[in-house]
C-alpha cells in the first residue's frame, strides 16, 4: 500500500518524466508524451494540465498532414517562463550568455579578463558587473533568471559551488554561492564536464548497455573529461583531474606547483618553453596568446627542430595519458576540443605513439577520435542541459497533484 510520502514521490517522478521527454525530445503531443514516458494517458493528461496552467508548458498547434482534419497539438516549453545565465570563465575572457527556459541563447558577450589586477576581489566585481550587464541589455529584472551556471577549468566543488583551485586564480578560493547570494541556484561546473556532457547529448542513444565516452580539451590548459551514457538516456558525467596527472619526472614545473604534470608538456605554456628551450623549472607563463602558438605551428611546419620536438612531446604526454585512462576505464571513443585541435598535425605523431604504447591499446586497438573545434558551443549546451533539467526537476518536487492524475 502505497502512503502519502511514496504517492507524492511517484507524482513527482511522473512530473520530471513529462518535463524531461520535452526537454530532450521537444515538442511532444499527449499520445507521444504517453508513450515515452511510459504513463497512463489520464496522468499526461492532469501533468501538462496542471503544467499549463502554471505557465510551464504551452500548446502549439501543427498542421495536420495535407492540410485536413484537426491539427496536432503539441507541448512545449513556455520559452518566457523564466531564463538562465551561464557564465564561462577563461583564462583571457568571462563569457556572459542568457537563454530562456526552452535553451534558446538571447544574448551574449565578453569581458576581457585583467591582467593587470589578477585579485579575486577584482574578479568578483567584475562578475557581478557582467551579470548586472547581462540582465540591462535584455531590461530583465533580477527575479527572471532561474538559475547563474558557471563553469572553470580546475578543481570545483559543485556542492558548494566553490572554485578549489584553478590556472587562473591558483589556490585562491571562490565561494560562487556566498558571492552571488542575492541570485537563485548559483552552480559551478568544470568546464570541460560540461563538454563532454554536450557530446553525451549529440551522441546517438545507447540501447541495453551503458557506453562511455571521452572529451579532451586543448589549450592553456589540457582538461578531460568522460561521459556515461546509460540506456534510460541518462548521462553520468565526471572530470578527472587529467592535466595535473603525473606524466615524467622531468622537473618541467607546471601551473599547478607540482612537476612533470601532463599539462606542463602539453598546454601551450608548456610547448612555448619547449619550443623555446627554456629551463624547464622556469615558472610557466598564466597566459599565451594564440597568435603565438601560430607562430611556433609555423616554425614547426616549416621545419624548425625545437618547435617540431616541441609539439611532438605534446602529443607523446597527451598519448601516455589517454593511454593510461583506458586502461583504467576500457576502450571508449575520444573527442578533441579547444584551441588546440587547430595543432593537431603536429600533435599526431607524438600522440599516436603515447597510444599504441599501452596493452590496452595493442590488444583492442586504437580509440575512435574526433575532432570538434567549437568548444564553446559544447560548453554552453552542457551549461543549458544541466542547469535546465535541475530546474524541471525542482518543478516536478513543488507541483501540486493535479484534479484526475493517478499515482
């Protein structure tokens, strides 16, 4: 016999199904949302009712096949029911991005980090100006946005929405939630989680079995990121910390204080010092404009030792440590991402040899790779699907049972 408690529980589950089949399918008729989510038609029926009403989900009509009989109609999103912002923050630049509640970007734009005043304190007013910009140039009040997503390469607790370390502030903390606590739901990701997150979501649906897969991101920093894709469509994401993974006991100081990490080789500080024979304990440079990789790129492809060894030792450091991540976790297919994939003919070489040195590679061969260069755009995909389904998620908890909806 089911009580009170386990009755509201299940209405809950019934309400995240119908907002989450929405959220991932898009708009949906009642015969459909039925049939996705499993549940009675009389249940869609009271859901998308009360969901209606509450300005969650709006009807649209579609045109029926050839013009006659009644037309479709559809659930969807209710696109002003309230926004989001995400907030990317990089080593040159935070990115301001608003979307409304079906994920669609309203607006975006950047701020130029300053050198010159590298201070947390500085940061942290230059971010509640951003966000303060971000609701003036869409004359929002602060009440509409559901939610303010961040994300950083480098350690974060998300349940404290706390940055723990990273290339940018190093060991200074920032307490996302306390800083912002004027603003509902403050979170803080790891970038490169959100990456492969996106990729989960682009990838073809699973069917019987859980598969993973890998995004690795390129550039200042070398962040990885795996996704697990379960077959109730599920994604189970995590980050582990891949560029400060010991790669050589070669005294090349990383950003993180520690030696021969993998991104003391591989991020772009790490192939500048190469590439310029510099000592390898000099401590390594915050930032590197691209324009600079180009000019090394170019130096190597024309033949230039240093810069060839330079991006060769890149590719060997990011090869060993792949080879290393499926060894732990099994063969699983790699997506390459950032600033980075644009070096990857000069990263090939290096990385194929760090792959095929591994057992797990000889015996089953080498991993699928990919290349998507828009990091940004999976940045802001993942953003928008996580923070948008915590926000279903917390509707279906405080929907009220509905006149006619059965457990």
């Amino acid at each position: 016999m089911l009580t009170r408690s386990s009755t509201d529980l299940v209405r809950q589950q019934n309400s995240a199904l119908v907002l989450a089949a929405v959220r991932r399918q898009g708009a949906l008729s009642h015969t459909e949302l039925s049939a996705r989510t499993g549940l009675a038609s009389a249940t869609v029926s009271a859901i998308t009712a009360e969901l209606e009403r509450g300005g969650v989900l709006e009807r649209q009509e579609q045109a029926s096949a050839g013009g006659r009989g009644r037309p479709r109609v559809l659930f969807r999103q209710k696109r002003d029911y309230g926004h989001i912002i995400t907030v990317r923050i990089s080593s040159d630049a935070v990115q301001y991005s608003l979307a409304d509640y079906a994920g669609m970007l309203i607006d975006r734009f950047e701020e130029p980090r300053q050198h010159s005043d590298p201070s947390t304190a500085h940061f942290i007013d230059a971010l509640r100006g951003g966000l303060a910009k971000t609701l003036q140039r869409s004359r929002l009040d602060r009440s509409c946005v559901l939610a303010v997503s961040i994300s950083s390469k480098g350690i974060v607790d998300p349940a404290s929405a706390t940055l723990v370390w990273s290339p940018v502030f190093g060991l200074d903390e920032i307490d996302f939630a306390g800083v912002l606590g004027e603003w509902r739901s403050v979170t803080l990701s790891n970038e490169t989680l959100l990456v492969a997150h996106a990729l989960g979501l682009r990838a073809e649906p699973t069917s019987g079995t859980t598969r993973q897969l890998a995004a690795l991101s390129l550039g200042h920093s070398v962040g990885l990121g795996i996704a697990n894709l379960h077959a109730t469509g599920e994604i189970e994401v995590s980050a582990p910390n891949f560029g400060h993974m010991l790669h050589a006991a070669d005294g090349k100081v990383c950003r993180c204080g520690a030696q021969g990490c993998i991104e003391a080789s591989a991020g772009f500080y790490g192939i500048l010092r190469t590439a310029f024979e510099v000592p390898p304990d000099t401590i390594p440079a915050k930032f590197v404009p691209l324009a600079e990789m180009e000019k090394i790129a170019q130096r190597a492809r024309q033949g230039h030792r240093m810069s060839e060894y330079a991006f060769r030792q890149a590719g060997l450091a990011l090869g060993q440590g792949l080879s290393r991540v499926l060894s732990l976790y099994g063969s699983m297919p790699v997506t390459i991402t950032g600033p980075g994939t644009r070096f990857l003919d000069l990263l090939s070489r290096g990385l194929d040899e760090g792959l095929r040195q591994s057992q797990q590679v000889r015996l089953h061969g080498m991993p699928e790779i990919s290349i998507v260069p828009e990091e940004a755009t999976l940045v802001f995909e993942g953003h928008v699907d996580r923070a948008l389904t915590r926000i279903d998620r917390l509707l279906a908890s405080e929907r009220p049972v509905a006149e006619g909806e059965t457990a």
